[in-house]
C-alpha cells in the first residue's frame, strides 16, 4: 500500500511539473518528483525485510486502491 501511494505521488508531479506556468512551482514539483524515487526505495528495502505473509495481506482501507 505504500509504495502504490509513493508512486501514485510520484506520478502526480511528472504529469502536473510540466503544466504548472510558475517557474518556482515548477521547480518545486520536480525536486518533489525526485523525492517520491527516494521514497519509493525506501520502501522497496523495508518489504526486502518484511516476511511474505505480511506484505502481501490486503488492506480494506487502502486509500490508493480506490
């Protein structure tokens, strides 16, 4: 669930980051952009240590899903 948000965000500022006008708002949303990758790792290592049977049980309220 996470990570799906992690790179749910990571999309949002690759699509928003182009259109955005301002050039400081712009240049925001890319240093945001490359946060989400660092994210994304971060989680990617803690599931490396996370046994099977709990990182794949199904949450009902995951938020990204929807």
């Amino acid at each position: 669930m996470a990570f799906r948000a992690e790179k749910k965000a990571w999309v949002f500022f690759v699509e928003a980051a182009p259109r955005v006008r301002d050039a400081g708002v712009r240049k925001l949303f890319t240093e945001l952009r490359d946060e989400e990758l660092g994210h994304q790792q971060l989680v990617l290592a803690e599931m490396e240590h996370t046994p099977p049977d709990l990182a794949s049980t199904a949450v009902a309220d995951d938020p990204v899903a929807r």
